[in-house]
C-alpha cells in the first residue's frame, strides 16, 4: 500500500445490531439493555464517531452475517499504526460501544424526527370531538345453544 492511503482493514467493525436495545444478546447485540439505543443506523454511528474524533468509514453494501437484512455498518479506527490510541478516552472497542450508544439518543437527526412526532400527536388529540360515538355495545357474534 502507499503511505499515502489508509487500510481500513484493521479498523474495528461496528454494526448496529451491536447497540440495538431491540435485539437479544442471541440476535447479536454486544451491550447490557440499559446502556443501549433504540434501532441506531449507520449514519448516527459515523456522525458519533466523528464528535469523538474518531476516523470512521460507512460501509453500506456489507450485511450483518446472522441476519442479512441488517445492511450497513462502520469501521472505526481506535489506534494508530504504531499501536498508540487514537482519543485516550476510549481504551477498547467495548467500551467505544458504550459511548456510540450515550451518544446517539442526541443525535440531531433522532432529536428532529422526535419533536416532530409529538407535534404530530398532540395535534390530532386537541382537534377530534366526540360526536361520532355509537349505541351498539356488547360484543357480536353467533349465539350458543
């Protein structure tokens, strides 16, 4: 290789299955539930990457070998050439885990999409009326004999 190109080939791997706190250790998560996200994807693991100052590449055509359908991950690089780390905060990839998942609760992304969705919400709640109620109760059905 040039001096000049990186070999991400020895970056550490992260999927998102990893973080997950919707899948079981079984399913391949690597984290305790309390200390994971809800469904991360691969862009807010590259975005967290970067906030740690971290060089991270998104490799979208890779699949999660236990369940193909899981599309994406990132590699990550925690030490240089010569063995010293990268950001003396992050000592192993567990614990780069653990920081990716604090992290991306608070993605600005993730903080939109969640505003709008209790916008979304509260506006129809304040706009319905009880006017279209019915006088049939009970539950239907064929009677026994």
């Amino acid at each position: 290789m040039d001096s000049g190109t990186v070999n991400i080939k020895k970056w550490v791997v992260i999927y998102p299955v990893y973080i997950n706190s919707k899948k079981t250790v079984a399913e391949g998560r690597r984290i305790s539930v309390s200390k994971s996200c809800e469904n991360p994807n691969c862009i807010e693991i590259s975005d967290c990457c970067k906030h740690l100052k971290l060089p991270s590449a998104v490799e979208i055509d890779k699949a999660y070998p236990r369940d193909f359908m899981q599309v994406g991950r990132v590699r990550v690089q925690l030490k240089r050439e010569d063995g010293t780390l990268l950001n003396p905060a992050i000592t192993s990839r567990k614990h780069l885990l653990q920081k990716i998942a604090e992290l991306v609760p608070r993605h600005p992304e993730r903080v939109k999409k969640q505003e709008a969705q209790k916008a979304k919400k509260q506006e129809p709640q304040a706009t319905t009326s009880s006017s279209g109620t019915s006088s049939k109760s009970g539950k239907g059905g064929k009677k026994k004999r």
